[in-house]
C-alpha cells in the first residue's frame, strides 16, 4: 500500500473500545493498535486527572509499549473537567491522528465521552450556578440523586449514583432549562466513520478481575496517593467523590478499616460496572467482541471499506 493510499484508507476512520471497568479495554487496545499502526485517546473521565494514578487504574509508562496514548494526566485535580471540554479536546487529538497517517483508538469506560464523539452530541450551555452549587454540595449522593431522579426519570437510570460533580451538573442544568438533562444532548453528523467494539466479559470473571486489581491498588499504595492527595488539595475537590478515593473518608476518621475500605471499593467497582453495560447496551452499533482474533477480523474488514 503506498503512502497515499494508507492516508486515503485511515482518514476520518476512528475505532473505539468500549466495556466496563476491568474488562480488558486497554490491552485489547494496544494488541490492536501495534497491529494496525494505531495510538490510543482515552476516553476516562477520572484518568485526565494528574496524580491520580492508582486509584484510577492508569496505565503505565512501561504498560503503553511504545503506543503513544493521549489525554491522560493533563489537569490538575481541583481543576474544572467535564464532557464538552473532552469532546473538544478529543475530536482535535483524533484530526491529528488522522493527518499524520495513524489510526485513532477512542478508549475507555466513561459512556457519555465515548458518545460525545460517537453522536457527536451538543452539550447545553449553562454556566456554573454558584449558590445553586453551594446548596447542593451540602448534600449526601443518595439525596442529590433523589432530586434528580424527580427532575429527570430517564437520565437517572444511567448516571453514576456515587458521582457527586456529576450529579450536581445534571440537576444545574434541569434546574436552570427547565427540561431533563437527559434530553438536551442534541446529536449532529458523525464527524468520522466510525467502528464501535465492547469487550464481552462474564460476570463471575469480572468480579474476580475487579476484586484482583482492587488488590493490587492497595498493595501499590493507594492509601498514601489518596493522603498526599488530601494534604495537597483537600477533601472537596471534584475526583474525590469517585470510586477509590470516596470510599477511604470513614477509613480515615477511624469508622472502618483496610479490609472495609477494600470490599467498598470493589462493591462499587461492580455496581458502576454494571451502570456501564446499561448505557452500552443501549447503542446497537457497538460490535461486541470475546477475544483478539475477532476483534482484528472486525477491524480489517472496517478498513477495507
């Protein structure tokens, strides 16, 4: 294939990898980019912080094998991130990509940015509401979550109950527009051809490989991470309200111990995996795959076309 031709065949051509947590996402992704001259854009909405790094799961320097990987660790935790400024940010990585002959991996577990570039979704515009966001902070997840499923019955069946910034946003925006948040993403043309593949995992495999990497974190020192991460910026900071770090508060005050902190952290791995399969489910063009072997069959018929 001359040079030409292979510019002609990647354009415009982005392929994402989807599924829940632990599922194997990311080295699926790496099989398949040394493979077809790809790089990888994650699509995680916890990894863009910087110093987060065992908590989230972040792949290593070592882990990548040579694949450049973007938008990872470029904010500070107390740093304003939401899904608009990841579709920004997301579609010009992928352009790049593109120019420079490469084929794009759209990776990661957060639906909404996968769908951000998939649907190409508009966002609402409502600025920050500052008192309205005062008010809310006081409360818990479980009554945040209580007044957006009264504000937006449908939305609430696929946000992330354990997502306080999340929630916050979603009620702001029904509050101030008077209308679901669910149903103010407006989609538009598809910026790119696109393949859609999710990692098919079985339930029991799954339990034991979050219960494994939960494991892990601890042993690699998620306990200091999150202390250094507590002097540093505080308790209140937006990635603090996510699974692996929320659940050291009682730890910290005395109220439970290591081995609690760990069951929490793996019961609400499970449940958010499960949130995550729900919002997949719903796009009937994700192409679902149990191993390597198909998904490089699916994606060398994809650039055929």
């Amino acid at each position: 294939m001359t040079k030409n031709n292979k510019l002609k065949t990647i354009n415009y051509k982005l392929i994402t990898i989807v599924g829940p947590t632990a599922a194997g996402k990311t080295e699926l992704a790496i099989r398949l980019a040394k493979k077809f001259g790809g790089e990888i854009v994650s699509a995680d909405s916890r990894q863009v912080y910087k110093e987060m790094d065992i908590g989230t799961g972040k792949i290593t320097k070592k882990g990548k094998r040579g694949i450049p990987h973007y938008l990872i660790d470029i904010v500070e935790p107390n740093e304003e991130f939401n899904a608009a400024i990841f579709k920004k940010l997301a579609i010009r990585t992928i352009k790049d990509i593109q120019k420079r002959g490469k084929l794009p991996f759209l990776v990661g577990g957060t639906g909404l940015y996968i769908q951000a570039i998939v649907d190409n979704i508009e966002f609402p515009e409502v600025p920050p509401q500052k008192k309205l966001r005062e008010r809310l902070e006081k409360k818990s997840e479980k009554e945040l979550f209580k007044i957006y499923q009264k504000l937006d019955p449908e939305g609430s069946k696929y946000i992330d109950k354990n997502n306080k910034r999340r929630l916050i946003r979603a009620i702001e925006v029904c509050k101030m527009t008077g209308k679901p948040f669910w149903r103010q993403r407006e989609k538009e043309e598809s910026l790119f051809d696109i393949l859609e593949l999710g990692i098919k995992t079985e339930k029991e495999k799954l339990k034991e490989r979050v219960s494994n990497r939960v494991e892990k974190m601890i042993k690699s020192g998620l306990e200091q991470e999150v202390k250094n991460l507590v002097k540093k910026y505080g308790r209140n900071i937006p990635p603090f309200q996510t699974i692996g770090y929320s659940e050291w508060k009682d730890f910290f005050k005395g109220k439970i111990n290591i081995n609690e902190v760990k069951n929490l952290i793996t019961l609400h791995t499970l449940q958010f995996a499960k949130r995550q399969m729900t919002w997949f489910k719903r796009d009937k063009k994700i192409r679902w795959v149990q191993n390597c072997q198909m998904a490089e069959k699916l994606v060398k018929n994809f650039l055929k076309k």
